[in-house]
C-alpha cells in the first residue's frame, strides 16, 4: 500500500510538469521515502507497545501484577508534637548579694562542675572575720585563765560559763562567716556549657535573680502531650520514631519513659517523656520534635497499598483475580477498610487470605475485564 502511495506520488510529480529538473525530482523521492521510513517505525513502536500490554488484534488483555493476601503484622502509628529539654539546665544566681568582682566565664564556654564561673566583692566579710579572729584571741585567753581558776575552785561558776559561751560564740560567728565568704565565690553545679551571661562586672548581685545559664544537652528529654483519647494504647517502655522539622535528615528511636499521671483539664492531654543521648549536641533545647507513636497492631491482618481501594456509591471496593474459562478476569470485591498507616490499609472484611489483588493495571481494569498477570508463563500464550 505504501509504495503504491510512493508511485501515485511521482506520477503525480511527473503529470505536473515535464520541465521539472531531475535533481528536484529525486529529491522529492527521498523526501517521501523518508517519510515512509518513519511512518513504518511509529507502526512497529505501535505494534510492540500493543504486545507488551497482553492485547492483540483478536483478544483485548490488560496486563496486571498481583498481590496474595497472607497474614502480615500490621501497626497504626499517629503523630503528636513534642518539644526538646535539656536534662541538665541552670538559672546561676547568687546565695548572698553582693557587687559582682569578676566574670571568670564567656558565654559558650564549656566548663567542669566546681569550675569558678564569677566572684563577688567580699571586702566586708573578710574585714569582719578578721576582727573576729582578733577578739577570738582575746576571749581564747580568758577562757583558759578562767577555766584553770576554776578547777581550784577559785572564782564563781558563771564566770567560767560566761568565758566559754563567748569563746564559742566567736568561733560560731568566724564559721558562718568563712561559709558566707564561701558563696561569694559562684561556681558551676555541673558540667555544662554557659549559654547566656546577664550581669556583668561591677553590676549587684541578687540573691534569686540569674547571673547566667549552663546547660548540659550531652543527653535530653523529649515532652510531648499526647490526648487521653490514646491513654490505653500508650506504655512505658513504648518505643518511638521521632523526627525535627528543623533537621529533616535526622531520625531518631526513643523509649517513653514516664507517662504523667493526671490529665490536663485545659487540653484533655496527658504528659509523655522519652531520653535520647545527645553526644554531638546538635539537637537545642525547646526545638519541635514529632513522635510517631503506635496506637493499634495486629499481627495476623490483610494488608494492600491503600491507593487500589477505589469508592463509589455502594462503598468501598477493588479488583481480585478470578480464574474462568476465558482465562484470568478482573472481579470487582467490595470491602470494609479498617485503619490505615502511610500507604497500606488493612482491610477488615470482603476478601480473604489466598485470595489475589490486582495491584499494577487497577485503574484499567473493570468488573469481567480480561487480564494477563505479569511473569506468569502459563498465562503468555492464552488466547492472544
């Protein structure tokens, strides 16, 4: 049919006009040979297409994958918002007030516990211990005279008592002195990082007010309230996915290790907390943090990828295999789909274990349409 085509063709180049040069009619030729080529490769791309899709001139087959429906675990998880703490973090403030002498730390500096962080002025109580120690001496000796008179029974008893009670008296006053002069040097509770500085040399001191924060986030604790509507699905122990919008390459695996024991009237949630270590500190105090949390499992369920669960007015359905004398058809089954996690839904009811979903050609198919199921050798010959 095509070279009859290319003959018309040229008979219809030469009937135009006999003047026309050689060298424009061969052109023409090739130009419509060219075509012919072409149209003869669209033809065989068509033809191969139509044979890896199981259809062929005599018998339409749409060529479908499937699924044997067997018991597999499956588990429903659902997602809460939490947020980071650190388990060791510190407002530093003074016991005694005073003019701040000197700031021994910068912010961002890593420090060991007992480490000198700042030194209050402590002019007034050494002055005042000195004193003390002066009078101490003073009393020191006139207890000891006073105590060998009276083991010879020479002068009155109160006098010995009254020697005593101001030697101890001093002695007391010079102790709580030294541990007040103690507290005026502020050193860090425990390992840790010093994150902010709010007080500066020569500022006053208060005793309650902050002069600067450590922090340790080597480990963290991660709060999350989780709504009492799942107060029975959730244990200690419970293992957890835990993701941070801030960091999307970093997943994480927790354990609940506390559930709170009252539920917030406000928001009907009850607490949660997990541990994590945290040795390359890259996760912040107060940052988000997702906690996947299981809420429901089965281990003997009947799963299928949720996209092949089509609706419509009478409910939900897909496509089994069904063997007939034709061959394999596609049978519509309508179903009762239960919960359903990412991109599987377990399925409650409508199928059974052995049967087989149509799962690759589900949206191609419809209610008797004839299949031809991929890989299978037994099916490649039949009626095509």
């Amino acid at each position: 049919m095509i070279k009859k085509i290319l003959l018309i063709a040229l008979i219809f180049i030469y009937g135009c006009g006999s003047g026309i040069e050689k060298e424009k009619v061969k052109a023409e030729i090739q130009k419509k040979k060219d075509e012919i080529i072409g149209l003869e490769t669209e033809i065989r791309a068509l033809e191969e297409d139509l044979k890896n899709n199981g259809m062929s001139d005599t018998v339409f087959k749409i060529l479908v994958s499937v699924k044997k429906i067997n018991a597999e675990i499956f588990e429903h998880f659902h997602n809460v918002n939490g947020v980071v703490e650190a388990v060791k973090e510190a407002y530093i403030s003074p016991e005694i007030g005073g003019t701040i002498k000197s700031i021994n730390v910068k912010e961002g500096q890593r420090v060991k516990r007992n480490e000198l962080l700042a030194v209050l002025n402590s002019r007034v109580i050494k002055s005042s211990i000195f004193e003390l120690k002066n009078s101490l001496k003073l009393a020191d000796i006139l207890f000891q005279k006073r105590a060998g008179l009276w083991k010879k029974n020479i002068g009155s008893e109160i006098q010995y008592l009254e020697a005593k009670n101001q030697k101890e008296s001093l002695e007391n006053k010079i102790k709580t002195l030294n541990e007040q002069l103690s507290m005026t040097l502020i050193r860090a509770p425990f390992d840790g990082i010093i994150d902010n500085i709010g007080k500066k040399k020569g500022e006053l001191a208060v005793p309650g007010l902050p002069i600067m924060q450590i922090v340790d986030i080597s480990s963290v604790f991660i709060k999350a309230d989780v709504s009492e509507a799942y107060l029975s699905s959730v244990k200690n122990g419970d293992e957890s996915t835990i993701t941070f919008p801030s960091y999307s390459g970093i997943i994480r695996k927790g354990k609940i290790i506390r559930i709170g024991t009252v539920i917030n009237p406000q928001n009907r949630t009850f607490q949660v907390t997990l541990k994590l270590t945290n040795s390359n500190e890259v996760l912040k105090p107060n940052i988000v943090a997702v906690l996947e949390l299981s809420d429901f499992n089965d281990a003997k369920a009947m799963i299928v990828p949720s996209i092949i669960v089509k609706n419509d007015s009478e409910g939900s359905y897909l496509y089994r295999l069904k063997k007939s004398e034709a061959g394999s058809i596609a049978e519509k089954v309508y179903v009762k789909p239960g919960k359903a996690n990412k991109d599987m839904i377990m399925i409650n009811s409508g199928i059974g274990f052995g049967d087989e979903i149509i799962l690759k050609g589900y949206n191609l198919v419809k209610n008797g349409s004839l299949v031809k199921i991929a890989g299978n050798p037994e099916d490649e010959g039949k009626n095509e």
